[in-house]
C-alpha cells in the first residue's frame, strides 16, 4: 500500500474496511509498582497504534480542544493535558480555597472570625481525593458518547468518525487480541481529551444529583462549584468548608458525597479505589475521627493513618482518614506544612547526589558539578514553589536550607562554606501560577503586583 495513495483516501470507511492493517496495535504492559511484581490491576496498558491511525487521530485534535474549551465553568476545574495548564494550577487552588477562611499565623492557620457570634464559630474543612482505578480503560464509551452529541460543539460526523474508529482497534498481546468496547486506548492521540470530556460529564451528573438531595437541599453551602473541586485527567480532589454545630450532620453530608459519588462514577464505568482515597481533616478543625466512623475506626497497615467505615444499606466503604497526602506529586499536609514533603525531598536529593559519586573521579570541576546539580536536582526543589507559597515561615526557611545543603553536596563544599555563596547561585524567587491561567480556573485569588505574585525566601 502506497502511504502517498492512501492519504488520500484514508478518511473513506470503505478503504479503511480493506485495510484492517491500519486498526492494528499493540498492547504494552507496564509495570506500575516496580521492582515489585504486579497484578492485574497495577499495570498501566499502553496501546502503540499505527502510524496511519495517529494521522487519523490527528485530524480532530484542533476541534476536540476547542469543543472542550467551550464547555461551561464547571469544566475548568479539569487542566489535566489543556494547553497552557499545569499541575502548579491545581495545587495553588485548592491550598487557595481550602486556607480561604482561616488566618495564617506565624506557626499554623486559625479560623478567622470565630468568635461566639462568627461566622466560622463552628467550621469544619476536609480535602476528599478520589483515586479512580484504571480509569482510562473503563469509560462508557456509549454515555460519553450521547453526551458529547447533545452538549458539545464537535460535529456529529466527526463523532461518528471518532468513535467508529475506536470501535474498530485490533489490540494485539502475543497470540490474543480483541476489540474494545469500553475506555479509551492510553496512547492515543485524542485519548486524554476525550477523557477530559467524560471526567467533566461524569461531574455535571454528580453535582445535579448530589445538589436534589434532602441533606444538600436543607443546608445550601459547600456546593461544588468551580472554585472547590481540582482535576488533573483522574486525579480529583474536592475542598469542603461545612459549618455546622452537630457533628451528626457533617458525618451525613460525608458519607452523602460519597455515596453519590461512587454511584455516578460507577454510571460512567470508573470504580473509586478506596484504599488509595482519602479524607483529609484540615488545620485541626473540631473533627472528632472516630464519629466519623460506622463501625471501630481500625489502622491503616502500611501507615498511622485511620481506617473509617461508612454503612449504607447496599454498601459498606472502608476510607482512610488522612494527616498527609501525595496530590499531584506533593506531600500535601492537613496544617499545610511541608514536613513530608522536605522528608520526600531530602530522600530524592540524596538519592540524585549519590548517583554521581560514580564520576566523581573523573570530573569535580565547579561548572559541571552545577550544570549536574541545575537540571537533575533542582527541578525537584523547584516543583514545590507553589505549594511553599502556602507554608509558614520556618518551613519555607527549612526548603531554602535544602536548597543550599543539596547544591554544597554536589559541589563537594564544606558546610562552613558562607552561604551568600550559594545565595548567588541559587537566586530564590518563586511564584504562584499567573493571573492569566488562574483566571482561566474561574478562581479567586489574593491582591497580586502585577501579573505574579512572587514569594521571595527571607534571608
């Protein structure tokens, strides 16, 4: 076959029909938990398709972004692989809103406005991340569909295409293959955008059906909305403010957004992995763990955390309740300190320095020992700077440290060596995500300078 020949006619279903060759992949297992052996359920299968179907792909990856873009703000929330996103986004807003209606002090954050008459009298905050299994592979290709038909700007021929196309996939694994009818293939062009869509359609049935319900009807506040729920493709996380004076109601609105959560997730093919979620209390608000559980709170075996138990009556969840959590990358903690994460970060670093003890023989020249230090052991440093915006002084103070201590290391400099060397070298100035790309999440932001708002480390 002839690929001049073939471009042209390649967008005919009939050609397509007689050249089956073009719908053939492979599957590529890879293990998630290495060096460890997997099961089933911790490999990432990854579909290699044909040259010929990626310019298939190709051809509606400018309408399938625009169609996305047009979707209404509930959408937002969603910057898993938009352009011009990132994870920084995510991470600032939902330290941004879970840190809204407390004071930061020099140590820790404090309600403000809680006195006997305030209106933080009895606040109560909770992080829920949801840990989707296999996501990719288990969309109902069927509802994403019908939705994208009545509630999207992508043509209908173009669906139909897109879909015909997907039904159509021979996935190869040594001797056996088969045709999916459900996810889309992880590889594909097209695949994290379309994912994108059922994530965002899942959500608009959750919130309608979590907002008719009595509990939600009877108290009005904590709605999802675009300012309290952050998605990066699965990785969701949901800040909630509730305000209540008995305990009761909070664990009824828990155990409500659970129970709907899991059930419109179910609707749209994606199963919650409950051991990897988790409920995070916030800033040592009034959370009493074990009235949150139905049943004796247990241990968690691999941590400290707690196991809870919620009950209902054709369901039993078993939820870990959390003091730290890794969102995106970040060790994200219930007092937003950066104690587990500068553990995370000191593990790392040291890990990085040792790696090159090997050619330490061969080149201890400062300018390489830096230009080693600058694009393998920094970044991981730097990748915190929107989460550091949040901490309090002492720990901003302990990254900083990090930061000279990792650099001295790889420069093979004492520790007396005076630290306005390293200073130079370094030059702190980090900065939270720019207006531009906040505004695009439809969040609210603290008074900015300019475009950025910068947070310089003290001296």
């Amino acid at each position: 076959m002839r690929h001049l020949n073939c471009l042209n006619v390649l967008w005919d279903p009939n050609f397509l029909m007689q050249h089956p060759e073009i719908f053939c992949s492979r599957l590529l297992p890879l293990n998630k938990t290495h060096p460890n052996l997997p099961d089933k359920s911790q490999m990432r299968p990854i579909v290699v398709t044909s040259a010929l179907f990626k310019v298939l792909e190709l051809r509606f990856v400018d309408e399938l972004r625009d169609a996305f873009d047009k979707l209404p703000p509930l959408s937002k929330g969603q910057v898993g692989f938009i352009s011009g996103m990132s994870t920084h986004v995510n991470i600032s807003r939902l330290c941004e809103q879970i840190s809204q209606p407390y004071l930061r002090t020099v140590k820790n954050y404090i309600p403000a406005n809680n006195g006997p008459n305030g209106i933080n009298q009895f606040l109560r905050s909770f992080i829920i991340f949801i840990d989707y299994e296999q996501a990719y592979n288990s969309v109902n290709m069927g509802k994403l569909y019908n939705c994208m038909a009545t509630s999207s700007t992508v043509s209908r021929e173009s669906l139909d295409f897109i879909f015909w196309t997907y039904s159509n996939l021979n996935i190869s694994l040594g001797n056996h293959s088969f045709n999916p009818k459900f996810g889309v293939p992880q590889g594909g062009i097209n695949s994290p955008l379309l994912f994108d869509f059922a994530i965002y359609f899942m959500l608009e049935d959750f919130v309608k059906e979590l907002n008719d319900t009595p509990i939600e009807m009877k108290y009005p506040d904590s709605k999802i909305n675009t300012d309290n729920h952050y998605l990066f493709a699965d990785d969701a996380a949901f800040a909630l403010h509730f305000r209540h004076r008995k305990f009761e109601v909070v664990k009824e609105r828990l155990k409500n957004f659970i129970l709907i959560l899991h059930k419109v997730s179910k609707e749209w093919g994606l199963h919650i992995n409950f051991k990897k979620s988790a409920i995070m209390p916030m800033f040592n608000s009034k959370v009493q763990v074990d009235k949150l559980s139905d049943k004796p709170i247990l241990s968690c075996p691999d941590s400290d955390d707690k196991l809870i138990t919620f009950c209902y009556p054709k369901y039993t969840f078993q939820i870990p309740v959390v003091v730290s959590y890794k969102y995106l990358g970040i060790y994200i903690n219930k007092d937003l300190s950066l104690t587990d994460h500068l553990r995370f970060l000191k593990k790392k670093t040291t890990f990085l320095s040792n790696s090159f003890i090997a050619i330490r023989k061969a080149s201890q020249m400062p300018k390489f020992c830096y230009n080693t230090w600058e694009p393998f052991i920094r970044p991981n440093l730097d990748y915190s700077s929107s989460y550091a915006y949040f901490v309090n002084p002492a720990d901003q103070q302990k990254l900083q440290t990090l930061y000279r201590t990792s650099l001295k290391r790889r420069l093979f400099l004492k520790d007396n060596v005076p630290d306005i060397f390293t200073y130079k070298l370094i030059q702190f100035s980090y900065r939270k995500p720019s207006m531009q790309i906040l505004s695009h999440c439809k969040c609210k932001v603290r008074p900015t300078q300019g475009n950025t708002e910068r947070l310089q480390f003290a001296s």
